[in-house]
C-alpha cells in the first residue's frame, strides 16, 4: 500500500488527500494489468493468422494487429501497388493535355496510412536521443532519399512505399522479415554547434536617452 510510505506533513485534509493517490495509483496498476492481458491475448490470437510481421523490430504485437485489421485478406491485393494505393501512400496522377501531375493521395485507409507513416519514422528516424538506430537498411534509404535532393517529408514517403513491399510480401508469402544490424546513430552537427558556448557580445549598447 503507497499509503505507508506517505509522509505525514500536516497539510490540511492530508488523509483524504492519501486516500485519492491510492485510488488513483489502483487504478493505474489495474490498468496496466488489463493492457498486458490484452497484449497476450493479441498475441495469441496473431498465431492463428501465421502472422509474421512481429518479426521486424519496430512492429509489436498491437501494431501487427492494427495492420491486420485494416488490411483483412491480403490477397485482395495481388500487387503491393494495389496495397499502396488501398494505403494512401501511391501518388495520384493527373493528366490534361501536355500537363502530368502527381498528387498526394487523400484517400484510402488513414488508419492504415498513419501507422505506416509512423513506423517509417520509427525505422529511418533516431527519436528522443536514441543512440543506435534499429533499421539500418531504412535509415540509409532515407538518408540517400535525401541526398538526392528530396524533402524529409517526400523520403519518409518513399520509406512507406518501400515498407508496403516489405508487408505484402510477409503477408503473402508467410516470410519472416530478416532484420539488418543495428548501427549506432551519428552525431548530429546541429548538437555538436549547440554544444560549444556561444561567443560573447561585447558590443557596446547605445544609450538612446
């Protein structure tokens, strides 16, 4: 019980104020227990499918189930561009006259959509001052997107498309992804300028008075 360990402080109503953090910390710990639960019982459930795409790092069991359920059978898509497209991910293209454009796909899935954008960020992207990088087949696909000159927004686009090839042929085929090893992550440069101590300004100040 965190009630024993609370101090006594002598803060008015500090009884009743204890009483509210227990219930609160229960209810946290009940919580938790029901989420892994329901992580087991996911998982569980995912064997019945053959279900192989736990197999990359980056895709838990609640992940996998997402793409399952927004996917169902995947031979309803016998191409992987048929998938992108049911995905949001493949450009739209216009034609009229001498003029071809290619728009972004607001339609399909966009719950599919999202949890495909986010695992390319997750795999081509080191968040929240990771030190290794857990793809590196996808941080340097990335990374080379844009050298070739495209934005971070147009090569994550491509690390989705490539991902839906990745998720096909798991889904159809039953193969197990083959992880790449993990790399560390460089230093960035922008870190290593904000690091060093800005130089002073030793500027007189004009008096305007």
């Amino acid at each position: 019980m965190i009630l024993d360990t609370l101090p006594d402080i002598g803060v008015q109503f500090q009884d009743t104020r204890n009483i509210v953090v227990q219930s609160a910390v229960d209810q946290i710990e009940f919580y938790m227990k029901e989420i892994g639960n329901l992580d087991e019982l996911i998982e569980e459930f995912l064997k019945k499918f053959n279900c192989t795409l736990t197999s990359m790092v980056g895709i838990d069991t609640v992940t996998a189930a997402q793409i399952l359920s927004c996917i169902g059978d995947i031979r309803k898509f016998p191409t992987p561009a048929k998938l992108a497209r049911y995905a949001g991910i493949a450009p739209v293209d216009y034609a009229s006259g001498r003029i071809e454009l290619k728009y972004a796909n607001q339609r399909g899935n966009r719950e599919l959509n999202s949890i495909i954008f986010w695992l390319a960020v997750r795999l081509s992207v080191p968040l929240g001052g990771n030190r290794y990088i857990s793809n590196s087949f996808f941080y340097n696909y990335y990374n080379r997107k844009i050298s070739e000159g495209k934005t971070k927004r147009q090569a994550i686009k491509c690390v989705e498309r490539r991902l839906i090839n990745i998720i096909w042929s798991m889904l159809m085929k039953n193969e197990e992804y083959i992880n790449p090893p993990m790399i560390e992550a460089p230093k960035d440069e922008t870190e290593e300028k904000s690091d060093k101590p800005k130089p002073k300004n030793n500027r007189k100040k004009k008096d305007i008075s």
